[in-house]
C-alpha cells in the first residue's frame, strides 16, 4: 500500500507508549497496534484527530505517501 503508517516514529519522538495512547484517546491497545501496523483499510478523522492531539503534531507527521514502481 503506497500510504505508510509512522505512528511509531511520533511515539518515539514523544517518549509515550502505546499503551498510554490508547488510553488517552479511547481505544484499544490492539487497534492502536493494528493502526500502527498498517493493517486497517481506513482511519476514522475523530480518530486521527484524536491521535494529533494528544501527540502534538499534525496527519502529515504520522502518514506518508510513497509511490508504488511501476516496474
């Protein structure tokens, strides 16, 4: 998928676990792990939003794009 998750990047930057995340934010553990994993076909904007505030920072830091080959 050309749209790469680096959640866990922010994390770091941030020195928070996961753990402390997803109870900030409301959800589970294991959806934050399946966020941070890029296995989930979406992610609602309250969500995101939600991710953003706690962490200080904006979607553009926590999602990247990058281009599939065309070879």
């Amino acid at each position: 998928m050309p749209i790469n998750v680096t959640l866990d990047v922010m994390l770091a930057r941030r020195k928070m676990k996961s753990k402390e995340l997803a109870e900030r934010i409301g959800i589970t553990e294991q959806n934050l792990s399946l966020l941070k994993s890029g296995k989930v076909k979406g992610v609602r904007f309250e969500t995101l939003a939600a991710i953003c505030r706690a962490l200080d920072c904006q979607p553009g830091d926590l999602l990247e794009y990058l281009p599939e080959d065309d070879a």
